[in-house]
C-alpha cells in the first residue's frame, strides 16, 4: 500500500482528551487501494465504557448550559465545516469514494445542518401553558435531554449522517458517544476534530472508532447509554432494537429502501430520465433513498427504456476525484461483489439485461463497475431487495393504479417518487405511496436539511430524524402541575 502525504492519523476523542486505541485499523481509498487513507485508533468494549462514563459525567453539565452557549457551539462548528469544505470534500471523496462535487457538497450540508441545530438550540428552549381541567391548577409542558445519546452511522454519507445526529443531540443537551462506520474513519475523525474546538464540556462529545460488532454492540448493550440512533443496514437494525428493547433504551432506526420511481404516460420524458439517472446511479447508487425500481406505464415504456439506456451509455465511471468523473467507485471489495452477484442473481432469475453490471478496470486499481439496468417482473429479486449499488430495474405497469400497487409492494417504505404532469395523480401518490417521503417530478435522493427525515415499514423505527421533528427522539416531555 501506498502511504500518502495526505495520510491520517485519526485517533479516539474521549472526555476532552485525544486518545490512542487497542488496536489500529487502516481505512484506503476505493478510487485507488494502494492509498492508505487514515491509520485510525480502534477501540474496545472497555474504552467505549469509558468514553460512555465520560459522557454520563459530563451531562449534568451540558444539560444545563444556556441556549445561548449551546447555539454559539454549534455555529462555531456549522462555520468552520462550510469554510472547510472543499478540504473536507476532498478527505470524503478519497475515503468514501463518491466525486468530489457531491463529497464538497455533503461537506457543505453538514455545516449547514450545524448552523440550523443552532437556532434549534434557541427556538426549541420554550413550553407549552396549559389551563387545568381542575380550578387553580396550571399545567406546563415542556422538553428534557434525555440524557447520553449513542450515535452509530453508516458510510455512505459519512460527514451529513452524523452531523444530522450529532448536531440535534447537542443542541437538545444530550452528551454524545459517536461511532462512524469503520470504512469511514477519517470523516468521522475530521469532524470530531472541529467539534474538539467548540469548546464543550470535556466529555459532552466522544469519538470511539472500531468494530460494530465490538464498540456498536458495546454502545448498546451498556447501562449508561440512554438512547441510540443508529443508521444502517437493516439486519443491524434489527439486532440493535432487541437488544436496546430487553433493557428499554430509546432508539431510532434508518434502514434500508427499495425506493420506486413510477414515470407515467403524461410525465416530461426528459425530466423522467434526469430524476432516474441521478436518483439511482448518483453516488454510485449507494444512498438509502436510491430509485432502484423505474415504475413504467406501458404507453412510454419502451421510449423510456430506450433514453436512459442511451443517457447510460454516456455516463464516465472513474476515480472520484477526476474531472468529468459521473460516478465513482464502489465503497469497497465485499460491496462490489455484491452488486456483481446481484447483477449475475438477476441475469439467472430471467431478467432482461439493458445495459452495464460489469467490473471496469480503470487507470488506477479501484472497485469501478457500471451503472447496471435490467428489465424485470415485481417478483424478481432485483426488484425486491436493496443491492445499495448503481443497479436498478425497470417493471412495466398496466397503468397508473398498477404502478401504485407495484410500488407499495415492498418490505421497504422510506421514500417514492412520480414524473408525471397530471395535479390529480400527483396529489392521490402523495396520500397513498405508503413511505415516509414523496417526490413529484424530483428524484428520490435529494433530500433538504431542514425537514424531517424517514420512512416507514422496514426502513424506519421511531422517531424522525432532522428539523424540528428531531426534538422527538433527543428530549424527554414532561409534564408539570402547579396549584397557586
Ligand atoms: P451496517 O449496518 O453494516 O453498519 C452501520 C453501522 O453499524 C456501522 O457503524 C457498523 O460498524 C455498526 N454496526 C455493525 N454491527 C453492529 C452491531 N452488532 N451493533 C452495533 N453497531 C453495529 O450498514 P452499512 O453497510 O454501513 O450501511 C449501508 C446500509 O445503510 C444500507 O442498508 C443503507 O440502506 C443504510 N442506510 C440507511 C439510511 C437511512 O437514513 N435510511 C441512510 C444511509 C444508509
């Protein structure tokens, strides 16, 4: 492997201290696998007990902090990744792989969110007053941190996820312990090395990098985390919501999606193919709101195909940092072996290969592949689970009312989509795409910051995540009676 210059050393940031780990792991560069990215410190059940002691020492404290010092934090930080976010991008786009334009760009939301969570810190400060059913008796309401919050996050977008925890789970008086998916270990260091300078108590935020099997599991199974949020995989999930329920943690989980995009006869084909093209190939499809099934009416069925085929075809598969690169390599080994097999899987099951699913060498060794479509029927495995890679399908509905069937039969329920220029079918989608996002005439991934974010079904437990719906999970209500 290559050392770079660029190399990190990224180690644990435990009660205001950096730390070294019990091991150290490696994370490389997908685009190029000679390039060492990080050396990062890992750590062990014990050492995330103590970043947890940490935390639960510190809450008393930050929980009590002023509005005002909790938005100065976070305004600090929101500035500081937005004035730093083509650096940033640059560390996201090597680490994670996706070009350097959306990694500058996610960069750039996580910064935002910061500066949003800030004024959440002022404006979520109030209660409600409310009259008594009973004579002389008031009643308020009001909201509480909870108390030491476990973040566990996914690679895909590995600086906007944890700050979209991070920055609520602050802003509401939690204390933190995150831990970043261990391809991404870089990103989750660059950005725990901002917060370091906000200033927080020491403790009120901690870093602890390793296995999910050993630190994630260690962050749930302990007493002295109160709530997890996790993002992820949905086996994980799922191991995470037993485990959290047999000693009743609070938890929220964003899982996986199998995320339909119907295009009807009456839609603008063009703006059809742009919503598919970018929503299910963009970061190399590897994005939880993916549009990984193209919900066709029959009468435009063919002229589809045939358009994004041919926008397919023009598409450049290469290193994440090139100019004029489209999409970029896949996150690591294991996820192109995947999303070969499920392309193989679906060439099997009798699905009728349009374009891509191949491994492409490229100047530098990484795991490119192209962008993969088939044709497919409602029952075909590709059409049913999440690949989270750049393969889609195309299913051929009767019309609009078999389209929307076709889209709700899904485990999955986290976002859906519709191209068309009719106001009434837009509208009925709307109320009956059963999911927790719709987009009309827009991609599927492509989210805002300021707004609630999730889904239903198996893509989502509990609670929203971001906007003012984040204050579900990161507080506790109370209610109190007064007699004056
Ligand atoms: P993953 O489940 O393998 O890992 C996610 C995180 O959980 C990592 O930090 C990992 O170390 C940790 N982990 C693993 N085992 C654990 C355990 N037993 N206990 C505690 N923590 C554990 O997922 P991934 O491969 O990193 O991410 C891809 C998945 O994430 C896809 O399924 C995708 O759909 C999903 N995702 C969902 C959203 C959403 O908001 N719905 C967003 C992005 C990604």
């Amino acid at each position: 492997m290559k050392r770079s210059e660029l190399q990190q050393k990224a180690r644990q940031y435990i009660n205001g201290r950096w730390e070294s780990g019990v091991t150290t792991g490696l994370s490389e560069n997908p685009s190029d696998t000679r390039e060492v990215v990080a050396e990062y410190a890992r750590a062990d059940r014990s050492q995330t007990e103590v970043a947890v002691r940490a935390a639960g020492d510190a809450f008393p404290h930050w929980s009590q902090s002023t509005p005002q010092r909790r938005a100065d934090a976070l305004d600090q930080i929101g500035s500081e990744l937005l004035a730093r976010r083509e650096e940033l991008g640059l560390l996201l786009a090597r680490e994670e792989g996706k070009t350097l334009a959306e990694a500058v760009g996610e960069a750039a939301r996580a910064g935002h969110i910061f500066k949003f969570f800030a004024g959440e810190a002022l404006r979520a400060s109030g209660g409600e007053m409310l009259a008594s059913v009973r004579p002389g008796v008031q009643v308020d309401v009001t909201r509480e941190p909870i108390g030491v919050v476990g973040l566990i996050t996914p690679w895909n977008f590995p600086l906007a996820i944890p700050a979209w925890k991070i920055a609520p789970a602050l802003a509401h008086g939690n204390s933190v312990v995150f831990k970043p998916s261990e391809l991404v270990p870089a990103c989750g260091w660059a950005l725990a090395e901002i917060i370091s300078r906000a200033a927080l108590p020491a403790g009120t935020f901690n870093l602890v990098m390793g296995s999910g099997r050993e630190v994630g599991q260690a962050m749930v199974d302990s007493a002295g985390v109160d709530a997890i949020s996790f993002t992820g995989s949905v086996a994980t999930g799922e191991q995470i919501l037993h485990a959290a329920a047999r000693r009743r943690a609070k938890v929220q989980l964003e899982m996986g999606g199998k995320n339909p995009l119907l295009v009807l006869a009456d839609a603008d084909l063009d703006r059809a193919v742009d919503c598919a093209v970018q929503g299910a190939y963009f970061s190399t499809g590897q994005r939880c709101t993916a549009s990984s099934r193209l919900i066709v009416e029959a009468a435009v069925h063919d002229a589809f195909v045939a358009r994004l085929r041919h926008r397919l075809a023009a598409l450049k598969v290469g290193h994440a940092l090139e100019r004029g690169t489209d999409i970029g390599p896949v996150v690591d080994r294991a996820q192109l072996a995947q999303n070969l097999a499920a392309v193989s899987a679906a060439r099997e099951e009798g699905a009728e290969h349009v374009w891509g699913g191949e491994a492409l060498q490229r100047a530098t060794v990484g795991h490119y592949m192209s962008p993969a479509l088939f044709l497919a029927r409602p029952e075909h495995r590709i059409a049913r689970d999440e690949i989270f890679g750049p393969v889609a399908c195309v299913l051929r509905a009767d019309d609009y009312d078999h389209a929307l069937q076709i889209a709700n039969d899904t485990p999955f329920g986290l976002c859906a989509g519709i191209c068309t220029t009719s106001l009434a079918r837009a509208m009925h989608f709307k109320r009956h795409a059963k999911v927790g996002m719709t987009m009309v005439n827009l991609p599927t991934a492509g989210v805002d910051y300021h707004v609630p974010f999730g889904g239903r079904k198996a893509s989502s437990y509990g609670p929203r995540e971001q906007g003012r719906h984040a204050a579900e999970f990161y507080t506790s209500v109370k209610t109190g009676y007064v007699l004056s």
